[in-house]
C-alpha cells in the first residue's frame, strides 16, 4: 500500500516539480539532477503548479 502511495506522490508531485524547477534553472542542470536533488524541494513546487493551473482554470470558467 505504501508503495502506491509512494508512486502516486512520485507521479502528481515530484515529477511536475523538478521539471518547473528545471525550467527556472534555464536548463542549466540535467532534470535528472535536479529530480534526484530534494524531494521535498520538488514536491513543493508541484503543489505550486497545481496550485497556480487550478487558480488558473478558475478564473477562466468565471
């Protein structure tokens, strides 16, 4: 059970995380790098992706 946990949090909040902190970097470290780097870095600026896409569908269906 754990394990799909793991994945769900690696799949929704790391990966779309290091790839927005990637693309602040201007490429300047491998994505690889930088998803390896801090997970909890990574998973922070997920949330703020997701965050920032929600308000962003928000505010256009009003």
């Amino acid at each position: 059970m754990s394990q799909i946990v793991e994945l769900i949090i690696d799949f929704l909040l790391l990966i779309p995380g290091a790839f927005f902190r990637w693309l602040l970097t201007g490429f300047t470290r491998s994505w690889k790098a930088i998803l390896d780097d801090d997970p909890l870095l990574n998973s922070l600026f997920g949330s703020l992706l997701i965050l920032m896409i929600w308000i962003i569908f928000k505010i256009l269906k009003t």
